[in-house]
C-alpha cells in the first residue's frame, strides 16, 4: 500500500506541476516515470499491465471512429509508405556521420538501418491523446494523421513478426470469417444500456476478441482492438460507447507514460546520444508537410499533421528491446532510445496546444493555391447566402439548426467537420458543409460575406468554442454570437472572450423543462 500511495504522490504532484507551467499532464507523468526511477521506488508489478490495457483501449476507440475508406486515400498511404522510406535513408546517413564522428558506437550498417526504421515512426499514443483532447479525431488533417499511423502500425506489426521468426498462425486466415460475424452479432449491443453493461461490453471486445485473439493467431494484440472498435464502428450507439470508456482510458494510460521511465536510469552518454537524435525530428515534420502539400492539401492542413506527427514513437522501445533480447543491439541502446522517446513528447506536446489557432494564422502567411488545385476535401468552403451559421451539428446543433429554420426562418448553414455526419445530415435535407471551426481561411469568407446575423457555436470541446470566438472577434464581427458550455466555469470564460449569449448545457435544460412543464399546466386548464 505504501508503494502505491508514493506512485499517487509523486504523479499527481508531476501532473499538476506541468499543468502549472502551461505543459500537458502527460509530461509531468513521464517525468514521474523517471522521479520513482531514480529514487529507488520499485517498479510496480502491474504497471506494465495498466500500461497494455491503456494503450488497448485507446487504439479501440479510435476504431470507434474510424471509417475504413481513409486508409484508401493517396493522402495516407503514400504519404506513410514515402515518408517511411525516405525517413529510413535520412536516418541510417544521420546515424553513420554520428558513429563516424565518434558520437556512438554502432556494430553494422544493418543495425543502423533497424534503428533508423524505428525512428521513422510517429507515436501513435501520443498523436492519438492530443487529437482526442483537441476533439479533432475527425478534421481532415486529424484523420490523415490517424491513417498515417494505422500504416504505420501495420508495417510494425510486419517488423516484429518476421524479427521475432515467428510468422502469424495459419489460423489467422480465420478471422476474415471471425470479424465480420462478430459485426453481425454484436449488431445491438447499444441495447445493453448505458451504464456498466455497456463499458464492461467495450472492454471485453477490446480485450477477448481484439487482444487475446489476435495475439494467439500471432498478430499485434493492440491491433486486434483497434479492429474490434472499426467493427462496432457502424452500428448505432458506438458514440456513446466511446464516452463510456473516456475515463477509464485516459487513467490507464497514465501507467503508459510512467512506465517509460522505468526503462533504465540514463548516463551521460545515453542523454548525449539521445538528444543527438531529436536533431531529426525536424527533417521528420518538413518531410510530412512537403509530402501532404505536394498531394493538393493546404499549408494549415500539413502543418497540423505534420506537427501532431513529428515525435518518436514507443515502437522504437519495442525495436531497441527486441535487439538487445537478440543479442544484436548493445543493451545500453534500450535507454538511449527511451531518452529520445521521452524528450520527443516533451516537444511536441509543446508544438502542439490544444488550441490550433496559432497554427492556422502561422500557415496563412503563406502563398495560397488556386482552389481547383487543391485536394477536394480542403478546398474552400461556400457559404453562399446563409445568414445563420451553426457549428457544430451535434444533438445540440441540430436542435439549433432546426429552431433557427422552422421557428424564425433564417436560411441556416451547418458547420461539422466529421465527413460521414456531414453525409447523413445532407441526406436528411439539412444544408451542411464539411469544415473546421479554428480555419483562419474560413473566417475570413464568413466574416467577408456580410449576410451572417447569428453564430452559434456548439462545438462539444470548449477550448473550440473560444478558440472560434478569438477568430470571430479578430474580424470585428458585428452580428450576434452565441454558444452552449457544459460547465459553469465554461460560462465564465465564454463571456471574458466577449461572446453575446450563453447556454449552461444542463441550466438550459432545467429551464426549458420548466418552461414546457408550465405550458403544459395552462393547455391542462383550458
């Protein structure tokens, strides 16, 4: 019990220590890691297994959200695939004039192609965290970026197998008939409710069909789940199946960030060597950037993707360990690799706030391309002559689109930047385009129109809801702005950001309910 009391001390305080300096928590845990590393505090026997489940579950509700055709875009895969091998030959001519400078110490050229691969990978856990806490898993370049690293996973997945001798089981073959049963079965599961049945559901397809299964035919287990959650992805209730799972995986995933830390206690040449390394990481984002511009996406697009990606990824943990188990990769490598890991979410979680408005305003100062030249789902959005802007076409949203267009009759457009919403919503006769609400660019049409009266932004994340309103107020806009906010202290920084109108999502209900309930009384005694 003592051990654990000292793990909650020492990750709270790092985590509240970071949050106090305008960092993400997440540093403060790996910091954490290496603080109970280097005062001798035994590594707890299940950190490696909360590690595991964190991960797990995070990669299932990605799959929650996943639509299998961005896999199929050229953005992805070619952008992946080319990145991959040009990031490889940078890597091994970086790694070579290191050992021939005398920097380190390396066997073979083979090995350091190896090691050049596995710094040419981008962490999927902690691109997919800052996504999720943007609310951005379905932005464009959000989903570049998750398809990115699915490609990514895949090649590793191909990597272990073949570094380990041990090819998947014939019995894999299997799950080609397995999966698309489990889709049919589990056809209803949003039935079950929404309280423990629903979350205890989620975590046994994240764990027995999508794990377990899949590490016994061989596979990546993690992939497994993120498979699981891409099966589920369909059926109606997968949302709420995701939100369900929230907070039991953004705890477990603290056990990820810790447990780096306990990898090996660095000397001085493993922190030389290992921010020697971080010298890459910006020939990594320019690489990216240039990739995705050259494929018709605008420079706001492939800076976000490219920044979210420009970090080392844990595979490399996974490739320095499998070495040294080989017996082909000096033992002190493993913490070398993890210093540079480590240091690499400490930069990018700085590059990357949760607000991507500074981005947007850095990538406007660049030369703008013809729209018939851009890819076609990043070109500029038309607003036409709508007078009435929605952001936002969640619950709420369409609540608000509705009222604005049956009770006062403004032509209303639709904001939603999730492409298969977009789609039902347009199928269902609402008029709905597909964009971001922190896009400088789509601003500056709105606010130039001149026809809009009434914004109302009811984005789920507040931080998108401000970060729209600075943009909205940056232009002097004169019309109306409303928004809703979840939490009271919501309330408080919508109005210091100058906003018109504010609805407390469950203030707002209670006096609707009220309203209704009184309406209703009156009818009674007539």
């Amino acid at each position: 019990m003592t051990t654990v009391l000292i793990y909650l001390l020492v990750v709270f305080a790092a985590g509240l220590l970071a949050i106090a300096i305008r960092l993400p928590p997440l540093v403060g845990f790996l910091a954490a890691g290496f603080i109970l590393n280097g005062l001798g505090v035994q590594e707890a026997a299940v950190l490696d297994t909360l590690s595991e489940l964190g991960v797990t579950l995070m990669l299932f509700a990605i799959g929650l959200k996943l639509n299998v055709k961005q896999l199929l875009g050229k953005e992805v895969w070619l952008t992946a695939t080319a990145h991959m091998a040009g990031a490889v030959v940078v890597g091994s001519g970086f790694l070579g004039l290191l050992a021939w400078m005398g920097a380190l110490t390396v066997s073979s050229i083979p090995i350091i192609g190896v090691l050049a691969f596995a710094l040419s990978f981008s962490s999927t856990v902690f691109v997919i965290k800052i996504l999720q806490d943007r609310g951005d898993e379905q932005a464009l370049y959000g989903r570049i970026a998750i398809g990115v690293l699915i490609m990514q996973d895949i090649a590793a997945v191909v990597f272990i197998s073949v570094s380990r001798g041990t090819p998947p089981s014939p019995l894999a073959l299997g799950l080609l008939i397995l999966v698309p049963l489990l889709w049919l079965f589990f056809k209803r599961f949003h039935r079950l409710g929404r309280a423990e049945m629903q979350a205890l559901f989620g975590i046994f397809m994240a764990l027995v069909p999508g794990y377990a299964l899949f590490d016994y035919v061989g596979l990546y287990g993690s992939l497994g789940a993120l498979i699981m959650g891409m099966v589920l992805a369909s059926h109606p209730g997968a949302d709420q199946l995701s939100r369900s799972l929230f907070t039991l995986k953004e705890l477990l995933l603290i056990g990820f960030f810790v447990n780096i830390g306990f990898t090996g206690l660095p000397d001085t040449q493993n922190v030389v060597v290992g921010l020697l390394l971080l010298l890459l990481l910006p020939l990594q984002g320019l690489g990216y950037w240039v990739l995705l511009w050259a494929q018709g996406m605008r420079h706001r697009t492939s800076l976000l993707a490219a920044t979210l990606l420009c970090n080392y990824s844990e595979f490399g943990l996974i490739v320095a360990a499998t070495g040294v188990t080989a017996g082909w990769l000096p033992e002190h490598w493993l913490v070398t690799i993890t210093i540079a890991v480590a240091a690499s979410f400490v930069i990018s979680a700085v590059a990357n706030p949760r607000r991507t408005s500074l981005m947007s305003q850095f990538a406007s100062r660049f030369p703008k391309r013809p729209p018939e030249k851009l890819h076609h789902h990043d070109r500029p959005i038309p607003i036409g002559n709508a007078r009435a802007l929605v952001l936002g076409m969640g619950r709420v949203g369409r609540a608000s689109y509705n009222q604005l267009v049956d009770e006062y009759g403004l032509d209303t457009l639709g904001v939603e930047h999730d492409p298969d919403r977009v789609e039902s919503l347009l199928k269902g006769g609402m008029k709905v385009i597909e964009g971001d609400a922190t896009d400088t660019d789509f601003w500056d049409r709105v606010i130039r129109n001149g026809l809009i009266e009434v914004i109302v932004l009811a984005m789920p994340s507040q931080h998108a809801n401000t970060d729209a309103l600075e943009e909205i107020r940056s232009r002097d806009y004169t019309g109306t702005v409303a928004a809703v906010a979840l939490y009271l202290d919501d309330v408080d920084e919508l109005y210091d950001h100058g906003i018109d109108v504010v609805v407390h999502m469950y203030g707002g209900a209670g006096r609707d309910l009220a309203d209704q309930s009184m309406e209703a009384r009156r009818e009674q005694s007539h």
